[in-house]
C-alpha cells in the first residue's frame, strides 16, 4: 500500500488535479452557433412526404463534415413536388430542422409539407392563400413546412425557438409549424 502522503499528492491535491482534467476534457460550445446547441457529434434528419409516399433518414453530418450524398438526398426529398425541380437547400434550416427534433427528444420523423418552392408554385399558392408570402424564403431553399403527430405544434414552434437561429411561423388551425434560416422572427399563422 503506498502512502499518499509521501509522494507529495494529498487527496484535496488529487480530486482538484481531477476536476481540472475533467474540466479541460469537457466540450465546449463557445464557438458554436445557438442552433448547435443539442445537435451533437452526428446530425441527422428524418422526414417523409405524404404527397410522394417518400421516406429519408439519414445522417448528414459528422464531426464538422456535410457528407455530400445525403446532402444530395435532402436535396431532392425536399424538392418542389408540384414540377420536380430541387435546389441546394441551405444546410443552415437543415441544421435547425435536426437541432429542433432532437430537442424534442423524438423519433419519429417529420412529415415534409413544404420545402422547396419553384417561383411558378409559390405564384401560385400565394395568389389562392394569403397566408403563402410573395417573396418565401421556400424559393430560396431556406424554409420548410413541418407537422409531427406525436407533438403539437407548441412544442415544435419552442424547440425551432430554442435554436434561436431563424424564423419560426406557427400554424394551428393547419397544425404545422414553418422553420426558416432567415432573420429570427416568430409569428403565428
């Protein structure tokens, strides 16, 4: 048995070395923007489309790295149904859609009302709905529509809140809450 006390260490000496260590070893997320917070080392997404009866769930981020082909994915499960055409949607609505769900600590996926937007869609849904904005960040490929059934649309307009890090638009009559990377802003619909 060794006597602590000989070599120098005490065990004031010991636990305060430990909670130093333990201190220099834990994440930090000074840098990290507000919607990271929650999002992890891998992030992930998962949504469907009732309008095409597609599914995707993927992880789309490692340790700092889009990884191409499921950014490729997203892309296209997002894509303006009504004439096909996708766009590189903006990674930084993406980030909030994954921070939100995981905040809303779930599994179950978005179902995708709205994500992409050709300029002839958003014509036309804005000139029949009041509530669809001339100039949406959906044209961008900055926006979705989302709806979960195992929560209601407080809870997912709090957690996109949360993220402080876009605009959050919610819808209860329609139940669906609209996530965006645009200016952060909250309305209700």
């Amino acid at each position: 048995m060794t006597d602590i006390n000989s070599s120098g260490l005490t065990r004031r000496g010991l636990l305060g070395a430990f909670a130093a260590t333990a201190v220099a070893a834990a994440p930090t997320y000074s840098n990290a923007a507000g919607f990271l917070r929650g999002a992890g080392d891998i992030r992930r997404i998962a949504m469907h489309s009732g309008r095409t009866g597609e599914r995707l769930e993927t992880i789309y981020w490692i340790e700092g790295e889009y990884i191409a082909e499921a950014v490729r994915e997203i892309n296209m499960h997002m894509r303006d149904w009504r004439t096909g055409e996708a766009v590189q949607m903006d990674l930084r609505t993406i980030d909030i859609m994954s921070a939100a769900l995981n905040l809303m600590d779930t599994s179950e996926p978005y179902l995708l009302l709205s994500g992409y937007r050709s300029p002839r869609t958003n014509q036309m849904l804005s000139s029949s709905n009041r509530g669809v904005a001339r100039n949406s960040l959906h044209m961008r490929g900055q926006a979705a529509d989302l709806r979960l059934t195992g929560r209601s649309t407080v809870q997912m307009a709090n957690a996109a809140l949360a993220c402080r890090a876009g605009g959050v638009g919610r819808y209860n009559r329609s139940n669906f809450v609209h996530m965006d990377c645009g200016p952060i802003r909250s309305w209700r619909g």
